[in-house]
C-alpha cells in the first residue's frame, strides 16, 4: 500500500542514514521499524560483517598487481570447487 506520511526532517535524515548502513531502501527501513512497533517479528536485514584484523610482523603494502593475481587465483580456486562439486 502507498500511503503519504508526514515525517520530521531530522527524523527522515536519521531513517535514511540508518537504511544505507543496513543497505535497505528507506521504505524497507519504515516497514521494520513499524512491524517492531506493533510487536511483529522484523523482516531480516543486511548487516555489515566485521572481518578479522591480523596483525603481520612484517607489514608491508601490495602492488595493484599483486591484487589482482591474488583475485584471480581466487576465481581460480572457487571454479575448481564448483566443477568438483557437479
């Protein structure tokens, strides 16, 4: 349903913020927010994942180069899985 509902500035700027972190479009953001309210479940959002940090003994930079051979070599490994797999 399509409805038009007056909403504070500050508030909507807030609602738009917290949606492009949770990489939901404003609206999705809305909907939950109202489901919790009436005491639903949530619909399941995307949430950012943290990734480990390891600490190198030796750090040094990598070269776009060495990148992109790294990437590749990925592909490489995940297609071989996947032809395993079939």
């Amino acid at each position: 349903m399509q409805t038009t509902v007056d909403i504070p500035d500050e508030l909507f700027r807030q609602a738009e913020s917290q949606a492009a972190r949770d990489g939901i479009p404003v609206d999705h953001l809305i909907a939950r927010a109202l489901r919790v309210a009436l005491g639903g479940a949530p619909l399941p959002g995307r949430r950012r994942v943290a990734f480990p940090l390891i600490h190198s003994a030796q750090p040094s930079t990598l070269s776009v180069e060495e990148v992109h051979a790294a990437e590749q070599r990925a592909a490489a490994g995940e297609d071989a899985a996947r032809a395993r797999a079939v």
